[in-house]
C-alpha cells in the first residue's frame, strides 16, 4: 500500500510500565487494499522501551503480526520506530490499531506471520511460509572466480518441499573475489537479504535485494549492477518447478511530462502450460537496475 493513506495518530499512557498508543489508518483514494504490506512510524516519548516490547492489536483486540524496525534511537530504548505488518483495506473505510509497549523489557507475545530466514546447509533460505528461496553465504576466494561459477540463488521450491529446483548463471566475463551476504529483515511480516559481490575490476558492480512477505507466493528480486558488455542471467526450470508466470519489472521515471519505463521491458510471459525446460531470463548490458519477481 503507498504511503498516502492519511494517518491519525492518538495517545493514551497505561499505569505503569505499561503504554499504548492508537493508530488509525483512512483510505482517501477510493481503492480497496487486499492483505498489503504497509508500514507506520512512531515516536515514542517514553524512556526505556525495548523494540523487543511492540505488539500491534486490531479493533477487536485480536494480535496482529508486526516487525519493528528502530528509526531512532537504540533497540533497548527507542526513540522512533516503524511498525510493518499487513492489512487489508476498503475504499474510503478507516481502521484502528493499537499499539502496546512497555519499559521493562518484556518481550511482546507476537503472532505468527510466516517469513523466516535460517540457516540450511552451508547455505541461506528465506521463506514465505509459501515460497522459499536459497541463497549463497558469505566467501572469499584465494583467487578471482568467473561469475558464473559464483550463483547468488541456489534454488527455489514451495515452502515444505524436499528438492531445490532450478539453476541460476550469471554468464559474464567479470570475476569474483568473493561475496558478502547480510540479513536486513528476518521476519515474521517480511524477510529481506542482500548479495554484494566483490569483483576484480573496481569498475564493475553487482549486487542483490531479495524480499519475501508472509504468506505470499512471491519474491521479489531487485538487481543493481555495472557488468561487461554481453553480460547476461539466465534461469532454467526443471520438471519439479513450474512457475505460472515471470514477470520483470521495469524502473519508471518522469519524462516529458509522463511516465515511462527508464529501459524497455525485455520479456514478460504469462504460461498456460508451463515450461519444463531451460529459459532465458533476461539478457541485456544497457539497464544498470532491474526487478523481477517469480509466481508460482
């Protein structure tokens, strides 16, 4: 969900360590929002409040999962946060939310949401709790490694699933010394990782964001690199996986008075019978950022 909507923002202090604030959120757009993914940010006036401590409730009083990440200040004393959680909104309604925190260092009994990132076997996975995907760990490598020898994405599988499937190549003349993996979100609304490689020419770049949301189908891939001429990703796709679609989304700036996409739309496919056998992704040297995201 943008971040339009119109909040207003009331608060009440509990007795003792206990606090709450109420969050009400309106839709002024005349859209109705399904199970989106939004974020609030909080000031919190009170000293001493862990980020370990936020829970979120809904009009009934029912638990909604939430993450909480610290704009200000530190996890053990919070001077701003923002609250990600999902909901779902109708064409111009309002919702509250409560908000309840404390001073003591008492943990919030959170819901459970679905996204997660744990370790597996010399590797990374980050779940949806429908979705999974498994990424490289952190190395170093005594000597420069073609990059095609070093994939970012080591499968994908339906959450619960026994086998990995597919095979990610980034075909280039480009060479790694090595890769850092670094966990910025590990749930239970959202997971996000991120790939930056190290390569041998300083003048080349690659590097990845790979987000997952709870409960959905997806993962979002967003790409930024600086690569030699005829670089290209491709994606095959064995038996065991077949995704209903692929879509690459392109960046869009203002130009001319309009709204255009920064680079051409190299392919979008939609399958009726997926395909079992290899595909190519993508394969262009021009755009410096690109998005894509798989369906299944």
């Amino acid at each position: 969900m943008p971040a339009v909507l119109a909040v207003l923002v009331t608060g009440a202090v509990a007795a003792g360590a206990d606090y709450e604030q109420t969050v009400t959120l309106r839709e002024p757009l005349g859209y109705t929002w399904t199970d989106e993914l939004v974020h609030h940010d909080l000031a919190i006036r009170e000293p001493g409040v862990a980020a370990e401590t936020f829970a979120l409730l809904d009009a009934r009083g029912a638990p909604v999962p939430v993450q909480t990440d610290v704009l200000d200040g530190k996890p053990e004393a919070v001077k701003k946060v923002r609250l990600w959680f999902k909901m779902t909104l109708g064409k111009n309604e309002t919702a509250a939310f409560k908000v309840t925190y404390n001073d003591a260092r008492r943990a919030a009994a959170l819901a459970a949401a679905g996204a997660a990132v744990r370790e597996e076997a010399g590797a990374y996975v980050l779940s949806t709790g429908v979705a999974e995907i498994r990424v490289a760990r952190s190395a170093a490598f005594p000597e420069p490694r073609p990059l095609a020898d070093v994939a970012p994405v080591l499968g994908i599988r339906l959450a619960g699933g026994t086998s990995w499937y597919g095979q990610w190549r980034e075909e280039s003349a480009a060479r790694v010394k090595g890769l850092s993996m670094t966990i910025e979100a590990a749930g239970p609304v959202f997971a996000q990782l991120r790939i930056k490689y190290e390569l041998a020419d300083k003048g080349q770049a690659y590097e990845l964001m790979l987000r997952g949301v709870a409960g959905e189908p997806w993962i979002d891939v967003v790409e930024k690199y600086r690569l030699p001429k005829e670089s290209r990703r491709t994606v095959s796709f064995g038996e065991g996986l077949k995704p209903v679609q692929a879509l690459w989304l392109p960046w869009f700036v203002w130009a001319g008075g309009e709204v255009r996409p920064e680079y051409d739309v190299h392919r979008a496919a939609r399958w009726t019978r997926p395909p079992a056998t290899a595909a190519t992704c993508f394969s262009s040297n021009t755009p410096t950022r690109a998005r894509w995201r798989i369906t299944w």
